[in-house]
C-alpha cells in the first residue's frame, strides 16, 4: 500500500484567516482595555473633586463657623490685604476663632492656599478658579460666600458654600 500525496497541514488560506480572527481579538481587546483604563481615569478624578469638596466643606464646619464676624476679613488682593481695606468681595478671607487661631485663605498658581496660624496647607488636590469670597450686609441677612471651580482634567465642579458668621 502506498501512502497518499496529501500531505498533512494547514494551508495558506487557514493560517491567514487564523491570523486575521486572532488580530481581530487582540485590537477588541486592545480597545477595551484603553477604554476601560480612560474610564476608570475619569472616575478617579470625579472622586478626588466629590473628595475635596467634603474637605471644604468640613474646614467651613469646623472652623469658618466658629468665627465672629467682627473678625472677618475680606480682601480683593494683597495689598488690600496689607493695607487692611477689607471690601465685600474678594480672593482673600482671613479670619481668627474663639481660640485665637488665625485662617487665610486664597489661590495660588490655581491651588487653594489655606495659612492657620501662619502655617501653610494645601488642602485639596484640584485646581482650582475663580475663588471669591463675598459678604452680604443685608440687616438681618448677613452672610458669607465661598464659591469657586473645582477642576481635574475633564472633571469640573462649582463650588458654593454660603455660611453665617457668629455676632
């Protein structure tokens, strides 16, 4: 008995349409893993803006509404600032507690800046734009404002946060 002619293997048409199923798979997936990974970037960002907001929001509470507001102070620039003409609006809020601590807060290079007695924190880690504090001398309505843009690449948040200083 003779052996047959055909030999044993994969012709050219099944090892390219092997190849081109298998590029097929690698480039779906390929895709979705950078999709994924854009999203998962996007998320991260979202939680670290809802994060710093919640930081704000505890500095306000914890220390912001212990102030008199007597001892609060806002200012539209440095120099205001040093030449103690405080304004009803402005980038700068200084302000001391019952405990004689002493808060200024403004922007820097688009990153909030907050001094507790002289000591400097960075608070958050979004940038931040268009800081203003702004006060209401409404008889009977006196209150302050904090607003500003919370932003971390495509994430952006408005901030606003409306506080009533003790007399």
């Amino acid at each position: 008995m003779q052996g047959s002619n055909k030999e044993q293997g994969f012709t050219l048409v099944e090892l390219s349409s092997v190849l081109v199923i298998n590029s097929i798979l690698v480039i779906t997936f390929a895709t979705i893993l950078y999709m994924t990974q854009k999203q998962s970037r996007s998320i991260q960002h979202s939680i670290d803006t809802q994060r710093d907001m919640l930081i704000l929001d505890k500095f306000v509470h914890n220390h912001l509404l212990k102030t008199y507001s007597d001892s609060l102070f806002i200012y539209v620039d440095e120099n205001s600032e040093q030449a103690q003409t405080p304004a009803n609006s402005g980038v700068i809020l200084v302000t001391e507690d019952p405990d004689s601590n002493t808060y200024r807060i403004t922007s820097n290079n688009n990153q909030l800046v907050w001094e507790k007695n002289a000591t400097t924190l960075y608070p958050v880690t979004a940038s931040i734009a268009g800081l203003n504090f702004s006060r209401s001398n409404t008889p009977g309505d006196e209150y302050i404002e904090i607003e500003m843009n919370l932003y971390q690449e495509t994430d952006t948040v408005r901030y606003v946060k409306s506080f009533i200083p003790r007399n």
